[in-house]
C-alpha cells in the first residue's frame, strides 16, 4: 500500500518501530487483540495460521496464508 508523502510523513511521527527482528520472531498470535496495526518498512513477514481442527495437535506445521512486503 503507498501512502502520500503527507499521510506517511503523520504515521512516521506516532509509529513505535521494531528494528532488527529476527528471523522467526512471532509478533503476535491468531486471536489477540490489538489496539494498532503494523506496517513493513523493510523486509518480509509471513500471515500463518494452523486450521481450526487442529489447534490440539502441537505437531501440525502453520499454513502461510499472506506473505507481506515492504510498505504492507
């Protein structure tokens, strides 16, 4: 998504930024309450989410359901 020079300039002035995550990193999980959003400046993070059914099951592997890019 881009932004005018002006919305993005309004967003970098209240934005907390999260520099140098690590790879792996899990920022947040299916089903928390959030009160902001996140927006990429660099790099790539990947949407997973593991099908309702198997929630129990500790060794069923995450589905990627979005990779996002920078400026998503």
């Amino acid at each position: 998504m881009q932004y005018s020079d002006s919305v993005a300039r309004k967003l970098l002035k209240i934005a907390d930024f999260m520099p140098g995550v690590a790879p792996g990193t899990q920022l947040f999980k299916q089903g928390d309450m959030l009160d902001g959003y996140y927006v990429i400046v660099r790099g790539t993070v990947k949407i997973e989410q593991i099908a309702a059914r198997y929630k129990d099951k500790k060794d069923m592997l995450p589905i990627v359901v979005r990779t996002c890019y920078d400026g998503d």
